[in-house]
C-alpha cells in the first residue's frame, strides 16, 4: 500500500510503501491526533520507521499500490 504525507511548508511530499494495511495506518493517524507526543510513526516495506510532527502535516493520502504494467499493451 502507497501512504502520501504532505507536510506544511514543504514542496515535496512524503511517498512511502507499507505492508500496513489502511484500516491500520487511519487508526495509527487517528491515535497520533489524540497522543500528548503528537507524533505519527508508520514502517516501510523494508522496516525503516518513518516519524512525522502531527502539526506539520497538511494532509495524507492512502491508496492501494497500483501493479505496475509491463510491454505494449501497458497502454
């Protein structure tokens, strides 16, 4: 699955692949709002932890990872 963070003041957006699914990460988004820490923590594919300031996000996006089309009839 495909997590898109968009953080305030940021051009470019946060893309990480997770094996979560998105029942799981609206659940850990919805726990980081009401935490005293604030702070949203997902793990990748490859086990990295990726922590975000809940303040600086300005929005996140979760989508199922699109398979990717191989040779001319990808069209």
């Amino acid at each position: 699955m495909e997590v898109k963070i968009g953080i305030q003041q940021v051009p470019r957006e946060l893309v990480l692949e997770s094996t979560q699914s998105p029942e799981q990460v609206e659940t850990a988004v919805a726990e980081a709002i009401k935490s005293d820490l604030g702070l949203l923590t997902l793990v990748d594919e490859k086990g990295r932890r990726v922590v975000v300031p809940i303040a600086k996000i300005a929005y996140i996006e979760i989508a199922e990872a699109e398979s990717r089309r191989v040779g001319f009839g990808a069209l």
